[in-house]
C-alpha cells in the first residue's frame, strides 16, 4: 500500500509541475494564431501587388510597342508607292530640298499627334551622317544629341528601349528626361540610316500615376545598371517596401511596386514582428521551465536509472499487479535488449553487403589495399587467395531500358542470378578464380585472376569464357551482353585502372557494336580526330540534302564510317549529332516544310540521339527521318505552282551552272518572270539567296576539278564560270578560306 501511495503523490507531483508550461504553450498559440492570420494578410496583399503591377507593365509598356510596331512598318512601306516615304532620305546626299523637309516635318508631326507620349524624332543617314529632325537639318558633329548617336554606332545598333537619358535637340533648347528607340533601315537602293524616337518619360509616368495612389504605395521602373526610368524615383529606397517585382520581357525594364515606409499596413507589420518576438520568449520560458522542472522531478529515478544501465537484462518479471510508474524503464530497457539482439543477427546476415561493398570501393579506387590485405579479405569470404596475375571484365546488358519495359523486376532479378551462376560455371571449366559482384542493375564486374605469370594464358582463357558466354546468353535468354576486358595487372592497386578501361571497352559498343567481346587493346589507338572536318562535312551533308542532291545519302554514310574510324567517344558523337540537328533544321526551317513537321522530326531526333546505344542504332534512326523529310520535300515540291518552279530553277542551275552567263537575268528570261521575282521565289522556298547557292555549287565543283584534274587554277576558274582568274581567286578565298592553289597543294600534299 506504501507503493501506490509513493506512485500517487509522484503522479500528482508530475501533473501541477506541468500546468504552467501548458498555460504558456496556451498562449503561445495564440500567438501564432494572430501571426498566421497576419501572414495570410500579406500574401493577399502581395497577390494584389503583382496584379497591378502587370496592370502597370501593360499600361507603360503598349504605347512603346506600338511606337516599336509604327517604326517596323516604316520599313515594310514600298519605295515604288506613290505616297511619300521618309526612308527616301537616306538615299539622298546632303542637305534635303525644302519641300522634302517640309514633307518630312509634316509626317513627323503626324506621328506625334498619332503618339502623344514622343518627344522627338530624327533620322541619321549613314552615308554622310547627316540629321534630319522636324526642327533642324544639320550634320552630325553639329547635332546636340551626337554623344548618343555614336554610342549606337559603336554597339551595332540596340533595338531595344533605352534608360532614362537627358536630351536636348539644341543646345539652348530645356532638358527632357526620355526614353529612346533606334532602328536601322536599309533602303532598295542599298543606303542605310537610323531613325531614333524619343518618348517623354514624364508621359509614362504620367500613365503609372493613373493605374495607382502613391500616397501609402509605390511603383518604381527601373532600367539597366538598376538605372531608374523617371527621374522622380531617385529618392532613398529605405523609405520603401517592396512588396511585387516584374521583369518585362519586351523591355527588360524592372517593375517594383510596394508600401511606403510609415503607411498604416507597415506600421501592422512592424507590429506582428513584435508578436513573433513575444511568441519566442513565451515558448523559449515554457522550454526552461519544462527542463527546470523535468531535471527536479528526475532525481528520483537517477539512481534507478544508473542501476538499470549497469545490468544486461532482468532477473525476473513482475506480476500485472504488481506494475506501476517504473514498468515504462523495464520494458525499455527490455527493448534495447531485443534491439541490441536483431541488431547482431542483421550484422551477421550484412556480411554479404560487406563482401559487395569492399569489392567495389577497390574497383573504383576509393579504397586501397595491399595485396597481403586483399589475400586476407578473399579467405574471409571464401575464395582462394594469392594472384600472380589478374584483369577485370565487365559484363553489360544490351539496350537495357527497352528490357524494362519487357520483364518485371523480379524476372531481372532472375536473369542477374542466372548470368552470374554460368558466369562462375565457365570460370571453374578454363581453371579460372574470380570474385564478381553487380555493379549496378545492368552491368557485372568480375576481378579473373591465376597464379602463374602467365598474361597470355590468361586473357586467352579471359576471351575464350567470353565467347561461351556470348553464344550461351544468345541461345538462353531474351537479351545480348557485351563484354568489355581491362588491362592485366599483378597489383590489387592497379585493378582500378584494369576496371576502368573494361568500363571504356564496353562503352565502346556504341562504334563497335553490342553482343560481342572488346578489348581494352581495340580502345587505345584511333585517327586523329579534327573537329572542324567534321563540322564541314556535317555541313555539306546537309547542304546536299536541302538542295536535293542525289549524292547526300553517299555522304552521311562517310559521316558515319568517320565516326567509327576515329573511335570516337559517346559524348564526342552526341556534340557531332546535336550539331546535324541544329544545322539540318536551321536550313529547312522557312522551306515548304511547316513549323509541325519540323519541331515534330527536331523532337524525335532529339531523343533519337539521348537513348542510342550503337552507332548502327542512331545512324539508321535518323536516316529513316531524313528519307521521311526528304519524300515530304518532294512531294510539296512536285504539288506546282511556285515551287514547282523554284524546283526547277534549281535543276538548271545545276545544269548550267559553269555557264559564265548564268545570272537573274539570264533565269528571268528562261522562265519568263521579273528578275526581282526569281530571287525572292529562290530564297523563299530554298532558304538561301541565288547568288550564293550558284558560288557555293560552282566552289564544289573547283574543288572536284583541284583534286581530280590536272587543270591550271585558270583553266578551272573557266570550266566553273569565271572567266576572270581574280574574281574565281576572290570567291574561292572566301568561300574555303584559302586560295585554290593552296588548297590544292594542302590537300594533295
């Protein structure tokens, strides 16, 4: 009876030691409570910011791009129209003629009225860097706003909006914050010129005053460098509160929007960080008293606790009558019992872990042992210890991820186990030791070694369990393996380099093939490998292709045989073959192909080259792909009308294309269109003008003629259409990069 009542005032002891930290942790959630709903404020608030700051970002940002969209269509106006068109000043020389410049000042005007918020705007032609504006002719060095001209200059022209800037049309004239836009125009004539539009930043403004009260908020418009757009906003920023931020994408201008420092919201904020400090000390003093009053109520079981650690189990179990308080330390101490118990037994079940976790931390070299250490760790796990010689082999399944998508993961299983078992069995038939271990879910990696200083012997046993296991693989299961074999080595320190070059061999398979055995000897030599012959080839394969040509099937199976030639690495391929994407589509993207047909195809062949795994693989994928394209191309072309026409151009260009008098001209009149319609039909559904398919056919052939024919450059220069040796000599240099001759002796030696 003492017991239960010693257990009674414990208990009550317990629960009035713990009522006060509840009534804190009470308050403490109230705390919270009003944080969290303040919280939830903010993010409203912040939701209804970056609303209006997309409001805000249309508001600014429409009449610049309508300014933008007036100035593309000043382009687009025809010379030949009856109408007046401003870009005829860039063809001009000098000071224009009075009525031009009363012409020019009236469409300025007309502009400005059409678009309140410009400032100004002037042309610049290039030819003698003469300025036209509606309020002055002057040249350039004369001109007020000269600094920023040259700027464009330098940079090749920016079309895109600028910072605020200060200008001034005349020296005398009141400075004004604008904001500019600069367009290069090339006239049919070949003369080129700027036209620069300045727009009152004081109109934007004006525009973002409108959308929002900036009493309690803000809205600030901020440019490169963080430069501000208005000047209004060069004030201290501490007195804000950024709430939205926005980049535009049309003027890469950054809009921040928030709450003035002071505002009543801020003043809440401020407020509720007072809470969240107040909800601190609360519960840091809850988490004092709680450790207070636990250490006080806990003396009295320290002793029992101490007794409790120095024993392994109990004697004896208590009745259920017998139980109280204390039962809770019996059967924890029971339960580490029984952890300790199952931790021993997983121990001993792990040695399998430890055996696969040794062998491949010396495979990989992230640990080192000597050989006595290795010996020992063999004996421990039951293989014979003491090499004199050994390799790595490494065992690969073929196209892994479409087997996957076969079988379950418990048929993979069985598959590994059975490989593994024929594995050991056709190592113990050639007298072979081996430790082998799964690397990974695909490939197996096995350290074979002897003990006679034998290499020959051994990769010769090494190619002969090779070759049964292929054909037993082959004629037993639904897959192929590849085998890759590293270099021998009589150190267990070496085994990483023996493993790594079986992981390069088996690599390889992507130039070699799969279902077979490489060596690490097939890896180590290979052509040298130039970049920029490839890329050129890659080139000219799909210029073939774009323009028809019977031979480009020839060509990209070249590319290909190169690619095994120079044993080229996986990555190094993959670089080759995005390249071929890139520039096979670049070229027919704009033909009589659609944007379907080709971003459809770009996708495949994108995959194409992330899944393959053998050359073959990946050269007859894309190969399908490009005949699909290629049937596509020819029946658009064989529908008529324009391509029709624009096919067989081609086809007598081709024809004729030593001809010295082949020319725009000389096709206008074999077909019977307007010269100025035979080079845009060309170029519209071949994606390139006509002079440089007609230089770059005839630069082909004088390179067929320089390696083929023992003709004179001269000679050459005549039978591809030059009659003139300098102008064949110039079109070779730039086209090659060299000038026939030398490109000649570069190649033949």
């Amino acid at each position: 009876m003492e017991l239960k009542k010693i257990s009674k005032t414990w208990y009550y002891r317990l629960l009035f030691s713990y009522m006060p930290v509840f009534l804190l942790m009470i308050s403490f959630l109230f705390f919270i409570f009003f944080q969290v709903l303040t919280e939830r404020a903010q993010q409203d608030t912040a939701h209804i910011y970056a609303s209006v700051n997309n409001q805000i970002v249309q508001t600014v940002e429409q009449p610049l791009q309508s300014i933008d969209h007036m100035m593309v269509t000043v382009q687009t106006r025809s010379s030949n129209s009856a109408e007046f068109n401003m870009l005829d000043y860039f063809d001009q020389e000098g000071p224009p003629s009075v009525f031009f410049t009363y012409q020019m000042t009236k469409e300025f005007n007309n502009l400005r009225q059409l678009y309140q918020s410009i400032h100004s705007i002037y042309l610049v032609r290039e030819r003698d860097n003469y300025v036209l504006s509606s309020n002055t002719v002057s040249p350039l060095e004369q001109f007020s706003d000269r600094d920023f001209i040259e700027e464009l200059l330098q940079d090749n022209y920016s079309y895109h909006w600028t910072n605020m800037r200060i200008f001034k049309e005349f020296h005398a004239s009141r400075e004004e914050s604008v904001v500019s836009l600069a367009r290069k125009y090339l006239t049919s004539r070949g003369e080129s010129g700027l036209m620069i539009i300045n727009v009152r930043t004081s109109s934007l403004e004006g525009l973002v005053s409108q959308k929002m009260d900036q009493t309690a908020s803000y809205v600030m418009i901020t440019g490169k460098n963080n430069e501000p757009v208005f000047a209004s906003e060069k004030e201290a920023s501490e007195k804000r509160k950024a709430i939205s931020t926005v980049v535009s994408d049309y003027t890469g201008w950054t809009y921040e929007s928030g709450l003035n420092k002071g505002s009543s919201f801020t003043m809440l904020q401020t407020f509720s960080s007072v809470w969240i400090i107040l909800a601190l000390i609360v519960a840091v003093f809850g988490m004092l008293s709680i450790v207070y009053m636990t250490n006080r109520n806990y003396k009295p079981l320290r002793a029992l606790i101490n007794k409790l650690d120095k024993i392994s189990y109990a004697s004896g179990e208590q009745g259920a009558a017998e139980r109280n308080e204390f039962n809770y330390i019996e059967s924890t101490v029971d339960s580490l019992v029984q952890r300790f118990n199952l931790f021993k037994s997983q121990s001993d079940m792990n040695s399998g872990y430890r055996k696969k976790s040794i062998f491949l931390e010396v495979m990989s070299g992230s640990r080192s042992l000597a050989n006595a250490e290795w010996n020992v760790e063999m004996e421990r796990h039951g293989f014979t210890s003491g090499f004199s010689k050994a390799a790595v082999i490494v065992i690969s399944i073929d196209k892994y991820s479409d087997l996957l998508s076969r079988y379950r993961e418990q048929d993979m299983i069985l598959f590994r186990f059975i490989i593994q078992n024929m594995y050991m069995e056709l190592i113990q038939k050639y007298d072979l030791f081996s430790w082998s271990e799964w690397v990974n879910d695909k490939e197996m990696c096995g350290f074979i070694y002897i003990q006679e200083d034998n290499e020959k012997q051994l990769i010769d046993s090494i190619l002969k369990v090779s070759d049964s296991a292929l054909q037993w693989i082959r004629a037993n299961l639904p897959f192929t393996t590849t085998f890759g074999i590293g270099q021998t080595t009589d150190s267990v320190t070496m085994l990483k380099t023996s493993y790594k070059k079986a992981m390069e061999a088996v690599n390889f398979r992507l130039v070699f093939g799969n279902n077979r055995t490489i060596g690490y000897w097939e890896t180590e030599s290979g052509t040298s490998f130039e970049l920029y012959n490839q890329l050129e080839q890659i080139r000219s394969l799909i210029y073939a292709f774009h323009s028809m040509e019977p031979d480009w099937l020839l060509k990209y199976g070249t590319l290909f045989e190169q690619f095994k030639q120079y044993k080229l690495k996986r990555e190094d391929i993959v670089n080759l073959l995005n390249y071929f994407i890139f520039y096979l589509f670049e070229h027919v993207h704009g033909t009589i192909l659609n944007d379907e047909i080709i971003e459809t195809n770009k996708a495949i062949m994108k995959d194409v080259i992330d899944q393959f795994e053998t050359l073959e693989d990946v050269q007859e994928e894309i190969l399908s792909i490009m005949e699909k394209l290629e049937y596509v191309i020819a029946e658009q072309a064989s529908k008529g009308g324009a391509a029709e026409i624009a096919v067989k151009m081609k086809q007598y260009i081709e024809e004729h294309v030593s001809d010295p008098d082949l020319s725009l001209i000389h096709l206008s009149q074999q077909f019977d269109i307007p010269s100025k319609n035979v080079s845009s039909l060309f170029k519209e559904q071949f994606n390139i003008k006509f002079i440089d398919f007609l230089i770059h056919r005839r630069v082909e052939l004088a390179k067929q003629l320089l390696l083929e024919k023992e003709m004179s450059v001269q000679e050459i220069g005549r039978a591809v259409g030059y009659l003139n040796p300098v102008s064949f000599n110039r079109v070779f240099k730039r086209v090659v990069g060299i000038p026939p001759g030398d490109f000649r002796r570069e190649k033949l030696g």
